[in-house]
C-alpha cells in the first residue's frame, strides 16, 4: 500500500502543480502511515479505506496550500491534523498551532509531532475561543469545523490585522455566505483534488479593503 501511496502522491503533486522536496514526500507517506495505524484504536478519521488516503487526506490538505499565508497559520479543530500538518510539512519555515479540545485527538497531534519532528508545530488542547497566544496568526484554517459563522465567532481573536481565514468545503455554502457580516469580504476558490471525484471549495475571508487573491 505504501508504495501505492507513494506513486499517488507524486502524480497528484505533479498535477496540482505543487513541488515538494523528496524528504517532505517521506514524511507526507509517514504521517498517513501513522494516521492509520492509530485510526484502528482512536476513530481519527471516518475514511477507513487506504486506498483513498492519499487523494482525500494529503492532496486535499496540501490543494489550500496556495491560498495560506504565513509564517503564523492557526488550524481550527484540527482533529487527526488535517490540513495543518501536511501544510506545516511542505512549510517547515512557518510556525502551526493545532488547535483541538479532544483528548485522543490532541495525543495523536502530540504523537505525530514528536515522530516526523515537527518542530515548526504545536498542539494546543483547548477550544478556540479559550485560546489566548501571545501572538496572532496571518492565516486561520478549518476543515469540516463549523459553519463559516461560528468559526468566525470563535476565532476573531486569533486573526492578526490583514490576516484571512481560509475554510475548506465540500459543496458551495451559499447560506452560510450570505450570512456573514456585511464587513468582510470573501472568495470562494473551486479546489481540484485529483483522486477525489467530490465537490471541493476554499472560502478565503478577509476584512474590506484587503487586496484580492493573486
């Protein structure tokens, strides 16, 4: 299966135009090995089926990677560590916080920090709203967290001035957009996650007045 993975992961980078040194290849493979060792005991993840690991937990993780501005990212619910730790593997040079209240969850974090030497992460057991850094972050993540509401409501603090928060979605969530304050701006990024035949979207949300995506 390994080497299955393997092979996927170096055709979906190809195709997304995404380059990775071979060395965070490695460590990508080792953390999906590592997920699903500990998915048999802990209930990580509800994709039980290897061979769809690479395209939905990898390349799914790494298609918001050029929409995520750093070098401080916070990732919301981060649960088994999706996106924050296959983003924090292709940006080693920036710093992540996990951020998940669960127990089990937040062990697994611990776990994989401490097996691929992430040294550019930290696991932080909490809810988001009770997280208090010392320093705000440019890039807030989520996926499959909350509505685009709450996740506003219980992250506001965390956003630095110019920061955005990017969420990532299975279908286009239009009432959740046109619930939003009227002061915030947004962008809705279509994501081609080859391998995984669903609908995939990025909302990348902002202050008024920023400069767009490039």
């Amino acid at each position: 299966m390994e080497r299955r993975w393997e092979r996927e992961l170096e055709s979906g980078m190809r195709s997304m135009g995404l380059r990775l040194e071979a060395a965070q290849q490695r460590r990508l493979l080792d953390y999906l090995a590592l997920l699903y060792k500990w998915n048999r005991a802990f209930n990580l993840t509800a994709v039980r089926d290897p061979a769809r690991a690479v395209s939905r937990q990898l390349l799914d993780s790494l298609s918001i990677l050029p929409l995520v501005e750093g070098p401080r990212v916070v990732d919301l619910g981060s649960g088994a560590g999706l996106p924050g730790i296959p983003l924090a593997i292709a940006r080693p040079g920036w710093h992540f916080a996990l951020v998940d209240a669960n127990l089990k969850k937040s062990r697994f974090l611990r776990q994989a920090r401490m097996e691929l030497a992430l040294e550019n992460v930290e696991v932080v057991r909490q809810r988001a709203e009770h997280f208090r850094p010392a320093t705000p972050f440019r890039s807030i993540t989520s996926r499959a967290f909350a509505s685009l509401g709450e996740m506003l409501a219980v992250s506001r603090h965390l956003l630095e001035p110019g920061g955005r928060w990017v969420a990532m979605k299975g279908r286009l969530p239009r009432e959740e957009l046109a619930a939003l304050p009227a002061e915030l701006t947004t962008e809705v990024v279509p994501l081609r996650v080859p391998g995984e035949p669903a609908a995939r979207h990025a909302v990348v949300i902002r202050e008024k007045g920023r400069p767009p995506l490039s």
